[in-house]
C-alpha cells in the first residue's frame, strides 16, 4: 500500500512538472518575443531616421556642389555686370540634371548685390527684394557660402547660396540652388520606406504658391511623388496622430516612423512619416527564438520523463536487490562487467563477462584461459588506460583503488574483434583482501566525443568565416570615406568640365587625391589579406608582433563603436604555436569585451586596456562586469552571455582550448575595479599567464 502511494506521489509530481514547464515556456516565449519585437522596431526606426539624416546631408552637399560650380561661371558674372538678365537661361542645364541625376526638380535663382531676385528658374517673377529672408541676407552681407531647409511662397525646400565673385574679386551677388525632397522619398523608396513630407502647420498661409497642391486639413505635403494610399490613411486616421509620434508606433501591418525637421533657430519646420510593412522586416530571429526555446522545452521534458523512468527504475532495481539474498544475483542484475579480483587472477564475476567473452561458457573456463581479465587490456598509450604491468610494486587493481579520483579507463576486443572502451572502477570488499573492478560500456560516449571534437572543430570552422564576415564589415567601413572622397572629386571634375571651367593646376591636385584616395583602398585590402593568409603550421613568432598586429586589426571596429584601447608592455618573448590560432583566440576575448561595451556602455567611456608584464597578459574592459553567478562558467563550451543571434558559447571556449590544454598554460578571468585618469571603472579582467 505505502509503495503505491509512493508511485501515485511520484506521477502526479512528474504531471506538475510537466505543466508548469509548458505554462513557463509559453510565457516566457510571449514575454520574449514582445521585447525582442520592440528591440527590432526601435532598431528599423533608428535606422530609417539615420537614413534619411544622412540622404538630407548628402542631397544638400549635392546642391551645394552645383551652386559652387555655377558661381564661377564667367558668363555669369558679365551678365550681372551688365545687368542683361534676359539672357539668363538655365533651362538646358536643368533638363540635362533632370535626365542624367535622380534630381528631377533643381530651381535655379540668381539674386543681385543688392537683393533684387534678377532671375528665377521655374517663374518668370522677378525684380522683388528678397533681404526679408535671413538666409539670403547673411549670404549678401557676409558673402558666405550656406545651406539650409526652410519654408518659402512655392515648397519645403532644401537650399544652398553662394555667393558670387567676377576675376577681380568683385562681390556681384548670390547664386541659389533649390532642391526638393522627392529624390529622396525615391532613395527611401528602395529600402522599401514610402515617405510622406508634411509641412508643419503654422507655415499654411507662407505658401502662397504650393508646388504639389496637396493639403491635409492645415499641412501641405511638400513631396509630389507620396504613395496616394498613404495620404488617404493619415487623413482617415487623423493626421495630427502621426505628426505628434514621438519616436514610432505599430498598426495596421506598418512600422511607422517619424523623423522631425528643424530649421537653423531650431524652430520645427516639417515631419517626414516613413512607412515599412511589417511583411519586409526580418523577423527571422524571433522565429529561431520561439525554436530554440521549443526545443529546450522539449529537452526538459524529455529530461524528466526519462529521469522519472530512472527513478522507477532504480526503484525497481533497489527491490530487486532487497529480494536477493545471494551475492551472485546481484552482480548478475547489472549490466556492466563486475569482477572481483586480487588483481593477479579472478576471484567472481557476473554473467556480463561471459557475454562479453563468446569464446567461454563459464568462469572456470575463463580462469583456465586467462587467468585475469587484465590479460584481454589493450594497450592505448595512454596514462588513463590501463594495462597489466607494474605501477610501483602495485598491480593495475591496486593502483585503481589507490587514485580512486581519477577517471581511469581499459579497451577490451569484443567477439567482433571491435575495440570497447570501458570506464574502470572499484572498492574494496569488506571481509576480504579483494577488489571489486566494475566495467562500464562508454563506447558509444567515447565515439560522441570523437564526434562533439569534430564538430566543435566545424563550429571553430564557423566562428573563424564570423570574422572574415565581420573583416568584410569593416573593409567597406574603411572604403567608405576614399570612396565618398573619389566620388566628390569626380562629380566636381565632371561638372566643370561640363561647364569648361577646370583649370589644370587643380585637374592634377583632383588626380593626385584620386590616386592617394586609391591606395588607401588598396592598401586596406592588403592588411586584411595579410591577416588571414597565415601559415596554419606550428611556428616561432613575436608575442609583441602578434599581439599588435591583432589590435591593429581591430581598429576601425574600436573607431566605429568608440572604443578606445590603451596597450602598454614592458617586455616580449618568443611562442611557439599556430599563429593563426593566437590571433583568434586574442580576437575572441576582444570580441567579448566590444560586445559587452556595446550593450552597456556610453561611448564616450568606452575602454579596453591591454597589458603585457613579467609574461602575464591582461584585457581588462570597463563593461561593468559578468554576473557572480555564471563568470565561473563562460569558459565552457556552449555557453554564452550573448544573445542567441550573436553567439555559440564556443568563443572563449576556444581560448581555453588553445592556451590551457594546447599550450599547458593558466587563464584566470574575474571581474575587477579600478581608477583611469581620476576617474573609477569596474569590468572583466581575462589573465593569461605564460609563465
């Protein structure tokens, strides 16, 4: 009765179990796919504000650029001279901008010394004074080149003014330069963003003459090409609503995002709603999320109920053993080979041996063969497998029971003539000077082994193409500038050649920063094929050299994130090892600690020292630390501190590999406080001692 009140107990602890962890599974994964869902939102809101920043920076340079080019027109400047504006005409050269550019909409107007507006592109209006504006103003005044974003009689305009000068260095006037803000709803457009520009309200009685003609109750929309459907949302669900979004907000199938334009006195000037479906964010993540969290729901589940077999089993097995009285029923209900011996013959054994051993029926016949089982241990070359011989006046019983602490291990041929591996241990019996030896079957665990090394080996593999991808990451960062360079000193040549006004003198300078500009490029590359194309053999090599060379691969990363690295040595010393393995192991302990700075610090205190002394290394950061609770763990494999979309857990895991058991030397990783100029930090210090 009380042992099927124990099973009953037993059951319906394992059914509790079992629900509460698929009741704390699906709350858990409804709580974490929320936030991870607002952390992919607020980051496609940021980076669609950073676009269009930086399409509206770039646009006004463009503008900028055509204003510089027109005012060193030398016809030009005689026509203001004589003040025969008629012949002013810019008509072809807008069109062959509005057929070559992706700027189908560049006003021109000129603007006399005086402020008199002497020549518009798109109207004929002309001679009114244009010193009302602020703008135009300073230009005249202080013959200033600017740029601006403002609001005027036709549009929400982008502008640049320069001013005007004939080869005497006589001030004629202003040239300006108006573009607007279609080409880049087209720019967004192909990032999947349908933009609407909406002028703020207090500007509705500024315009006098609309460009587009499009009025939502007091806003104008400033850009002609906006998506009609989208027009029709705002003014079904109320226009004010989205003007006022502080960041962004989720409805209906679209992440709306609202970015605010002000004006140089910081007044707002117009809001630009980008529109992204839902359907073209890259949830790919959440859907592995919801997965892994699956698959680790069902581990557990599969965990338990084998652990509730278990138990039942030993409970079975408890039984069995309480019913048995006599010692050869016992050693016959396990299913590992026990023998008990004295270590030079064999005393007893369970039915396993013969099993094992086709070639005899009982033990005697066995005793008559091999008088020991030690006979039948191959030798592995191995310390921790043993064999028959003599371990310090010991026999290989003896010398087992002796270090019971140690993991000790025998390889038998089984009928197959197939090599099985068998864990070894024993115990002493009580009443007799014998040992006890018990053989377990981990064949099939060593082969996991073999097989687990392999495929860590491929998941080192992987982590090695992470950071050629994160290489290629950074060689378009460090392209990106000489690119953008070229770019600008070919679009300036193109446009005065065009307009016959490139002297020689600075055609040459423009060629020589192109070609300067070039091998910055190149050699950018061959740093970075220089870093990868190493020897994969064991060689001699600077831990200096090396360690340099290492930081130095990661300078634009620490560029990007703001990351200042500080390294000191007092000494060096020659390593022997794989060169290639050294730099990924340094590159994943610097990894970890970017990783960390990223995610918790500010980046103007951002910081990773890197020491060198009395033949210790140090990376300590100031990432605010690894919780006490799980930094005795991060050099295990699999585990990780990173997101499951930015880890394995094999990262560290790999140093541990390289410098512990490759290279036989000591890693300590703990989290420490200390002072930098003044000023006190706490983080992760990673100690690798090669003494």
């Amino acid at each position: 009765m009380s042992s099927k009140k124990s099973t009953f107990i037993i059951i319906l602890s394992f059914l509790i179990l079992t629900i509460l962890i698929v009741l704390g599974t699906y709350f858990y994964i409804s709580k974490k796919q929320e936030n991870l869902l607002n952390s992919i939102y607020y980051t496609t809101h940021s980076n669609i504000s950073n676009t269009t920043k930086n399409l509206i920076k770039d646009k006004l340079n463009a503008t900028l650029s055509i204003s510089l080019a027109l005012s060193k027109n030398n016809n030009l400047h005689k026509i203001i001279k004589e003040e025969n504006y008629s012949k002013l005409d810019y008509s072809k050269f807008i069109n062959e901008i509005r057929e070559n550019s992706k700027y189908k909409n560049v006003w021109i107007q000129i603007v006399d010394k005086n402020g008199n507006s002497v020549y518009r592109s798109w109207t004929n209006k002309k001679g009114d004074n244009l010193l009302f504006r602020k703008d135009l103003k300073n230009t005249l005044t202080n013959q200033n080149i600017s740029t601006s974003i403002s609001v005027g009689l036709f549009n929400l305009t982008l502008k640049a003014r320069t001013p005007i000068y004939d080869e005497e260095n006589n001030f004629l006037g202003a040239l300006e330069i108006i573009t607007h803000f279609n080409s880049i709803v087209e720019d967004l457009k192909q990032i999947n963003v349908d933009s609407i520009v909406i002028t703020d309200k207090k500007y509705k009685n500024t315009i006098k003459f609309p460009y587009s003609n499009i009025f939502i109750n007091d806003y104008y929309i400033a850009n002609k090409n906006v998506n009609p459907e989208l027009i029709s949302y705002i003014q079904i669900n109320n226009i004010e609503k989205y003007v006022n979004i502080p960041e962004y907000i989720v409805e209906n199938g679209y992440l709306i995002s609202n970015y605010n334009l002000y004006d140089e006195n910081n007044d707002k000037l117009a809001y630009i709603i980008n529109f992204v479906k839902l359907k073209d964010i890259d949830l790919q993540i959440v859907k592995s999320f919801k997965i892994q969290i699956i698959m680790v729901s069902v581990i557990a589940l599969i965990i338990l109920f084998f652990s509730f077999l278990i138990f039942i089993y030993s409970k079975y097995i408890k039984e069995i053993k309480f019913q048995e009285n006599k010692k050869q029923s016992i050693l016959d209900s396990q299913s590992n080979i026990i023998v008990i011996t004295n270590g030079e013959e064999i005393i007893d054994a369970n039915k396993q041996l013969c099993h094992f051993f086709i070639d005899i029926n009982n033990l005697q016949e066995f005793k008559n063969k091999y008088k020991c089982i030690c006979t039948a241990f191959i030798d592995m070359n191995n310390e921790f497998y043993v064999i028959e011989k003599d371990y310090d006046n010991k026999n290989w019983a003896e010398y087992v029971l002796e270090n019971k602490n140690k993991n000790f291990k025998v390889a038998m041929k089984d009928k197959n003539g197939e090599i099985k591996h068998f864990s070894l241990k024993t115990s002493k019996m009580n009443l007799e000077n014998h040992i006890i030896a018990t053989f377990t079957d981990i064949t099939q665990e060593i082969e996991q082994i073999k097989k687990d090394k392999e495929k860590d080996r491929l998941l080192y593999q992987q982590s090695k193409i992470s950071a050629i991808a994160d290489t290629l990451k950074n060689i378009a960062h460090q392209w990106r500038q000489p690119l953008s360079i070229i770019s600008t000193i070919a679009s300036g040549m193109k446009i005065k050649k065009e307009l016959n006004i490139l002297e020689e003198k600075e055609f040459k300078e423009s060629c020589e920063s192109i070609i300067l500009n070039t091998k910055k490029l190149s050699n950018t590359i061959e740093n970075f094929t220089n870093f990868f194309n190493k020897d994969e053999n064991i060689s001699s090599f600077s831990f200096i050299e090396a360690l340099e060379e290492t930081i130095n691969f990661f300078d634009s990363i620490f560029e990007k994130n703001s990351i200042k690295c500080i390294f000191d040595y007092s000494s060096d010393f020659i390593l022997e090892c794989n060169r290639n393995d050294f730099s990924q192991s340094i590159l994943n302990i610097l990894d970890n600690s970017i990783y960390a700075l990223t995610n918790k610090k500010a980046e103007n205190e951002r910081y990773i020292f890197i020491s060198f002394k009395e033949n210790i290394l140090e990376i300590r950061d100031n990432a605010e630390g690894i919780d006490d609770q799980i930094i005795s763990k991060i050099l295990e494999p699999y585990f990780t501190t990173k997101h499951q979309g930015f880890g394995v857990g094999l990262g560290l895991y790999i140093v541990q590999e390289l410098f512990v058991k490759n290279l036989g030397y000591k890693i300590d990783v703990k989290n420490v406080t200390f002072e930098h100029q003044n000023k006190k930090y706490s983080g992760t210090s990673f100690i690798v001692d090669f003494n």
